[in-house]
C-alpha cells in the first residue's frame, strides 16, 4: 500500500517536472508545439472520421467536424499564445508603472520563458541604470544649486555690504559738513534708507545660505534660522535637538536645514497656525527630523497626487532630498488638526573609541 503511494508520488513528480520543463520552452517552441498539436489531431481525427463516414457520406457530420476543429484550434491557441505572452503584458504594466515615474518597480522573472525572462531582466538592468543616473544628475543639479546660492550670498556680503557701509559713512560725514537743517534732514532720511537697504542685504544674503551652516554646523545654522523666523513670522517655534554627536556630512546637513525651512515657510504662508515644534534627534543607525503645526491642516494626499506643474515645488522638493540620501518623508495632516512632517535618513556613523564617554549635543529650546 505504502509502496503503491510512493510509486504515484514519484509518477507525479515526474510529470510535474517534464510539465515545467515544457513551460519553460522559448515562446517560438511553444507555438510550433501547440500548433503542431492541433494539426496531428485534426489529421488523425480528420483521416479517422474520413473513413468513417465514407459509406454514410453525411454531410452535416463532416461540416460539423470542419467547425469542432477550428475552434479546437482557435481555443487552444488562444490559450497558449494568451500564456505565452503574459510575461510581456506584466512588461508592459512595468513599463506603464516606470513611466509613471515609479522607478522601483521590477518586472518579474519567473523561469517560465528563457527569452521573457532575459527581456525583463535586461529591462531592469536599464531601470536600475536610469534611476542611479537620475539620481546622481539630481545630486549634482541640487549641489550646484547650493554652490551658486552660496556665491551670491558671499557676493552680497562681501560686495553690496561693503558698498552700502561705505556709502553709510559718507553719509555721516556730509551730514555733519552740511549747514542746512533741512539738507541733514534729506541726508538722515537717506542714511535710514541706506541703513535699512543694508539690513535687508545683509539678510537675503544669510537667507540665501546661512554662512553658519558651513562654518558652525546644523544646530547653530537652524537657532539662527529659527530666532529670525519667529520674529518675522510671528510664529512660536519649539525647537528641541538631541543625540547629535558631532557634524554630519554637509550635503545631510543642507537637506535637513533646506527640509526645516521649506516646512517652517509653508506653515508661515498656508497654514495660519500659532506654534510650530521642531525635533531633530539622532538615534543608532538615523536621523529623525519632525516638523509639526497648530494650523488649518491640508488633504496631503490629494496635493500631492496633483500633476507636478499643477502645484508648488516645496512638498517635492523636500521628498526629492530626503530620497537622494536614501531617506523617507512622511506628511500626516488633518483639517483644523494641523501638519506634521516626519523625515528619518539613516545615518552611518564611523564606530568611535570612546564614543560613550562623549556628552551628546542636546537641547530644548523655545528660540525667541
Ligand atoms: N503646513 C501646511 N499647512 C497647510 N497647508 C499646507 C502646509 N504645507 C503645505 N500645504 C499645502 O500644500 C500645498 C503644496 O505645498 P508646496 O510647499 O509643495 O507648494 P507651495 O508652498 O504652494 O509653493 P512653493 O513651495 O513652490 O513656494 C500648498 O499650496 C498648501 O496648500
Ligand atoms: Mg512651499
């Protein structure tokens, strides 16, 4: 009995092994296969039933022979021409999905058909190679942005600052040299006016790239930021930073500021909220940023399902960032229940000797 089982799984086995073996036959192979089939049965049928039907010379029998086998033939080409060619339909849903822009999808190779599968593995060798450029034309595109950023910044620092603080002091002195009041008037409403031009320079020039980032580091870069915010915006930001050891590297260091920003600015110009709270924290293997608002709230998902020429850059550019640096953004918001944006990117830090004995920078601060 035992024996007898053993025998019918060995026979199922094999059976299943040769129907595999005659699956994964070239598409070519399979269609001469199965037409080669459908012909040896029509001819065999066709002689048997010729002979039969000799003597009774029916026919109605004989057309309807013709009809059973043509769509005999028809069904079992249909059949296998509709198996044969999925590998090229799920392609083609890939293909659908990557031009959608969805670049991590991967058409599946399943062994079934030799010449499918070396189509989409090649298919995906071409995805991969497209994503990698993109993203590394994206990179530079981003860095050349911030090169040209901080050239103008310094150019508006070291060149107009110099020309309005000089042009200041030669206001002062005709100030004094002058006899008429009303002259000194005209000429300190003009020092005002020169005064104020300065500050506003000097500002769109730390605006443009705040030197502290380069030279200070994220923390000291972000209070400034925030201080300067808060008094212009008149928002009370909450902000609270801890785990951070020492610098990162400088391209995480301007995404997680510009990220900061672009949040900080979209809760300013849309969401009419009273406070904000910013955490940046740095745990074992990432660093988590998280920006929330008391605002008005917005359909997330919605915005972000809009065609990207129909809507602002700010939510993109932001994810654009975090996924240059292998790292995610999520955005939950709710009407009248405010924003809140998550960014974690990972973060490898070299193993430190005495990395414990280190105090971490850590703070909590409502910057005023
Ligand atoms: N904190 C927020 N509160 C309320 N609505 C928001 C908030 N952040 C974004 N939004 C909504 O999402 C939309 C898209 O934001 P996004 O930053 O991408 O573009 P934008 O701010 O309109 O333009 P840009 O950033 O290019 O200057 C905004 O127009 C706004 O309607
Ligand atoms: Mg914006």
């Amino acid at each position: 009995m035992a024996s007898s089982e053993q025998t019918h799984g060995t026979l199922s086995a094999r059976l299943t092994e040769r129907l595999n073996k005659l699956l994964a036959l070239p598409l070519l192979y399979k269609v001469l296969f199965a037409n080669s089939l459908v012909i040896l049965l029509g001819a065999t049928l066709g002689t048997y039933l010729a002979t039969r039907l000799k003597d009774t010379n029916s026919l109605v029998v004989l057309v309807g022979f013709v009809l059973l086998g043509l769509i005999i033939s028809v069904v079992i080409n249909y059949a296998l021409l509709k198996f044969a060619l999925s590998p090229l339909t799920r392609l083609r849903e890939t293909m659908q999905q990557a031009q959608a822009g969805d670049m991590t999808s991967k058409a599946p190779v399943n062994g079934f058909d030799p010449d499918a599968d070396a189509l989409a593995k090649t298919f995906n060798t071409m995805l991969a190679a497209i994503d990698e450029l993109s993203k590394s034309r994206a990179i530079q595109i981003l860095h050349a942005q911030e090169q040209e950023r901080k050239r103008i910044a310094r150019e508006l620092h070291d060149e107009t600052s110099q020309v309005l603080t000089s042009l200041l002091i030669s206001l002062a002195m005709l100030e004094e040299s002058v006899g008429s009041e009303a002259a000194r008037v005209r000429i300190a409403d003009t020092r005002a006016l020169a005064h104020q031009t300065l500050r506003a320079v000097r500002n769109l020039s730390i605006d443009l790239r705040p030197s502290a980032l380069d030279d200070l580091g994220l923390l000291p870069a972000l209070r400034w930021y925030i201080k300067e915010y808060q008094q212009q915006c008149g928002i009370e930001v909450d902000f609270s930073a801890s785990g951070l050891k020492e610098r990162l590297p400088a391209e995480m260091e301007t995404a997680i500021y510009r990220i900061i920003q672009e949040s900080l600015t979209n809760t300013a110009k849309h969401a009419h909220a009273h406070k904000a709270w910013v955490t940046l924290t740095e745990g074992a293997t990432a660093i988590n940023v998280r920006i929330a608002d008391d605002g008005c709230g917005f359909d997330a998902p919605a915005v972000l399902r809009t065609p990207w020429q129909d809507r602002g850059l700010g939510l993109g550019g932001m994810m654009e960032r975090a996924s240059l640096l292998n790292g995610s953004v999520d955005i939950q918001s709710q009407r009248e229940r405010g924003t809140t944006i998550s960014v974690r990117i990972p973060v490898k830090r070299p193993p430190h000797p005495v990395d414990s004995a280190l105090p971490t920078q850590s703070e909590s601060q409502v910057a005023r």
